[in-house]
C-alpha cells in the first residue's frame, strides 16, 4: 500500500469513528435521572475546583445536595453517582476525575458493598458506563465488567441504541449539554412524596456477615488511589427501608473500615438525630426527596467538617454556588418551614 492510500485509510477510518461517535450521541437514551447532563456537566467544571467528591449508588445523588453542603460548610462537591453504582465503577471514575480535580476528600455511598461487583446488571453498567466520556478509563471500565465478546455495544453506543430511530425527536438533536454544567452538581431533585419505613439501628444483637473480598479489595484500591492524590477517603451508609436485611453486612463494614482506617459515617445509627419525618421527606425505598434531602447534608457536612478538618479556601466558584442556592433551594426550604410553622 502506498503512503497516500495508507494516509486516505486512515482519514476514512477518522470519518468513520467520528461519524459513530457522533450517531451515538443521538441515539443514546437520555435517562430519567439525567446522567448524562449530571456526568457530563462534570467534565466542564473549573479544574481544581472541587472539595468533596462523591461516588456511589443513586442513594448518593438523592442525598447530599451540594448547594446546602456549600451553604452550611463552605465545601465544593460535585456527585459522580449512578444507579447501584458497582465499586469497580467508583473506582474509575475517581481515576477519571482526578484528571482535573484534586478533593480533599473522596465520598463514597458504601451500601452497595454487601453484593459482589461480578453480581451487577446490564441497566447498572449502561448507567455507569454511557454517560462517561471516552478516555482509557472508560475503556478500562469496560474491560474489567463486561464479558469479552459483549463489549462492543459498550464502546460504541449505537450498536445497542440504534433501534429508537423511531422514538428520536429534536431533543435527540440538541448537544448543547456537552457544554453545559449541571446546575445541581450531580444531585437528583425529586419532589414526589412516599411514605417510607426508616429507622435507627443497633449493631449490639446483630451478628456479622462477612463482605465480598473483591470488594475489601476494590476499597483498599479506591482508598490507595485517593491517598495517592492527596485525598480522604471516607465511607457513607445512607438510611433506607431495606437497611434491616443489610445489618449483618454493615457490621462487618464497621470493623473493615477500623481495620484500615478508613473514616465511616453510618446514618442508621443517628437516624433519630436526622429529624427525618418518614411520611414527607422520602420518595421511594428510602431515598429522600426534596423535603429530606437538606436535612442529611447538615449533618454530613458536620461530619466531615469535623473529621477532616478540609482548608475552605475563597473561590470564583463559591458565588455562583451561592446564588444557585438562592434560587433553587432556599425558596423551597422557607415553604417548608412555613408549613412547619
């Protein structure tokens, strides 16, 4: 082959994966708890803007606002979560965050470490995996969850998603979120109210289920890695209504995390300190909607003040934080209180 058929090859083949790429975008499914502006937005934030980042399972993105922890401490976060977010997962997109971002702290939503990574389904990785950006991490993602020989739909959208032509509307079409930044940090508004059943908990009578070892070895690597940047890593037990099957497990975290120093934060065991109300402030199977969720990050926010003692130093960032919270949660938070009242 001559240089100049080798050097049109390969101009086709850019066409070509640039065309994919593009078509992806299009038919990629736009979730309902919009990954893909939350993930994305990610990218166009400020480089080392960034405090607090946060990981784990959608009991992450439904708990700590950012805006109010910002509000209250001063703290910059930013929620990397996704639904049933597998630890393997957690752990890339701290590789990929840490591109551009130095936190003082790494936060991670820990419920989801009773059940083995190789246990996680389709609909959990398509979450993870979709919304992030390609890089080697993505692949890296990839190869270490998927089968070979199921990867390609992976690295390449359109093959899973190229039957919604038929569903595609101007929305589709419409690629300016990869330029915006998410308003809400990552975080998930819901305002639907659903009664739950939460509550505080006690480990004293519970006898301990030992953890998937591939998961101790995924926080190992996950607190290594943040170490290595000059991170804390701290864990996060968010309360739900499925806690009580989980107790057996959650012990067994207690003693991982005293082990090897690993900070933990477990909400069911200050549940009564919360001043959750069950019948308002949940929307579905214990993730807290709009009226709970300023509640938690006060009390989070305490905490990791307290335990970490994180440098808040001023930034262009903290008046815009500022204002979003002005706008989009102080006035819901003095309904609330006016309701109270």
């Amino acid at each position: 082959m001559s240089r100049k058929d080798a050097r049109r090859l390969a101009i086709f083949l850019v066409l070509a994966l640039v065309l994919v790429l593009a078509a992806g975008a299009v038919f990629d499914r736009k979730t309902l708890c919009h990954y893909t502006l939350g993930v994305n937005g990610f990218y166009n934030e400020p480089e080392n803007s960034l405090d607090v980042l946060a990981l784990g399972s959608s009991r992450m993105y439904c708990t700590l606002d950012p805006l109010v922890l910002h509000h209250d401490t001063g703290l910059r976060a930013y929620l990397l979560s996704t639904q049933q977010q597998p630890l393997t997962a957690s752990y890339y997109y701290l590789k990929e965050a840490l591109k551009t971002q130095r936190p003082q702290i790494v936060l991670l939503e820990a419920s989801i470490v009773s059940r083995p990574d190789s246990a996680s389904g389709e609909a959990e990785l398509r979450d993870a995996l979709d919304p992030m950006h390609w890089s080697a991490n993505k692949a890296g993602l990839i190869r270490a969850m998927v089968p070979a020989g199921q990867r390609s739909s992976y690295y390449f959208n359109f093959i899973k998603y190229h039957q919604r032509w038929k569903d595609l509307s101007a929305k589709d079409f419409d690629f300016s979120w990869l330029k915006s930044r998410d308003p809400w940090r990552g975080y998930i508004y819901l305002t639907p109210q659903r009664g739950a059943d939460c509550r505080q908990w006690s480990y004293d009578e519970v006898e301990a289920v030992p953890l998937p070892e591939e998961n101790l070895e995924l926080l190992r690597a996950i607190d290594a890695l943040a170490k290595e940047n000059g991170a804390q890593l701290a864990l996060l037990l968010v309360p739900n209504e499925m806690a009580e099957e989980d107790l057996g497990s959650y012990k067994s975290l207690h003693a991982f995390c005293e082990s090897e120093g690993i900070a933990l934060l477990d909400l069911n065991l200050v549940y009564d300190e919360l001043g959750l109300d069950n019948a308002l402030d949940y929307f579905a199977e214990g993730h807290f909607n709009v009226c709970g969720s300023p509640k938690v990050p006060r009390y989070i926010g305490a905490w990791l003040t307290e335990s970490f003692r994180p440098a808040v130093t001023a930034d262009p960032l903290d008046a815009e934080l500022a204002a979003r919270y002005e706008k989009l949660v102080a006035p819901h938070e003095r309904e609330i209180e006016q309701r109270a009242a």
